[in-house]
C-alpha cells in the first residue's frame, strides 16, 4: 500500500514536470492561443493572480494541452500500451484542432507521456499510478490557488525567457 502511494507521488511529479515544461516551452504563457484563454488569464490576474500564470491556465483550459495530453496518454497506455497512448496523442490533435488551437503542446505532451508512461510501467510503475498522478498534478496547478499557481507558473515562464 505505501509502495503505491509512493509510485503515486512519484508520478504526480514527473508528470507535473512534463507537461509543465512542454507548455511552457511551447510558449502557453505567452498569449491566449485560443478563444477565452485571455479571458480567464485576465479574471485571474484581476483576483491578484499573474497574467502569464493566468494566460497558460486559459490555454489549459480551453484546449487540450499537454496537461490533458499527459492525462490521455496515461489511460491509453493503461488500455493498450504504446498504441494506445498513441491514440490519445491523436485525439488530442485532433481536439487541438477542433478548438483551433495553432500550437502542439497536447500532441506532444501526449507523445512523450507515452513514452515516459510506458518507460516507467517496465520498472514497476503501473499506468494507473500515472493516470492519479496526473490528477493530482492538475489539480496543482487549477484546484488549489489560482493566484498562487499562477504566480507560480509566471516565476517558471520568467526563466524560459
């Protein structure tokens, strides 16, 4: 039992660090890429939270990001191994798509959750440690504190810079 919440931990923070680092190399900070991400981005900073914190939590939002892309790739590795986060990394194009998202961040967060999922799943880690991991992640950074994870995530989009 304390082994898997351990393994659960665990993948809460590698997958907080994936898609965190993919949506912010793929700039989610930097402008509300899709319709109602800069609305979200400025209630936000209205509530003393950061804009570009807030801009990347619109994104999050409002199109499958790599947060939704890590979460995916996980329930598919889960049903059917690589293939089937492979699948999930394609919903989660095509739902990019659909919100006329211009970037990739989903894809490729879904991508590489694939491979570090899968990685992981042959050293002991089961899917499911990843897919509550992954909730737990989001939950970080859009159920707790707005303001502070958005503060957060504008001290990390700082660096990137």
């Amino acid at each position: 039992m304390l082994g898997e919440i351990l393994h659960i931990l665990a993948a809460a923070a590698i997958s907080w660090i994936l898609f965190v680092t993919i949506d912010i190399l793929f700039k989610l900070p930097e402008a509300g890429g899709v319709s109602g991400a800069s609305a979200i981005a400025r209630d936000i900073e209205a509530g003393g939270g950061a804009l570009p914190g807030g801009t990347m939590m619109g994104n999050i939002v409002c199109s499958p990001d790599a947060s939704a892309g890590t979460l995916l790739a996980a329930c598919g590795v889960y049903v059917a191994g690589i293939p089937g986060g492979l699948a999930a990394a394609l919903m989660v194009y095509i739902g990019n798509r659909i919100c006329h998202d211009p970037g990739y961040a989903g894809t490729t967060g879904a991508v590489l959750a694939t491979l570090v999922v899968y990685g992981f799943t042959q050293i002991g880690f089961a899917a499911t440690d990843f897919i509550a991991g992954m909730v737990i992640a989001i939950l970080t950074i859009q159920g707790l504190s707005h303001v502070h994870a958005s503060r957060l995530l504008t001290r990390l989009w700082r660096v990137r810079q």
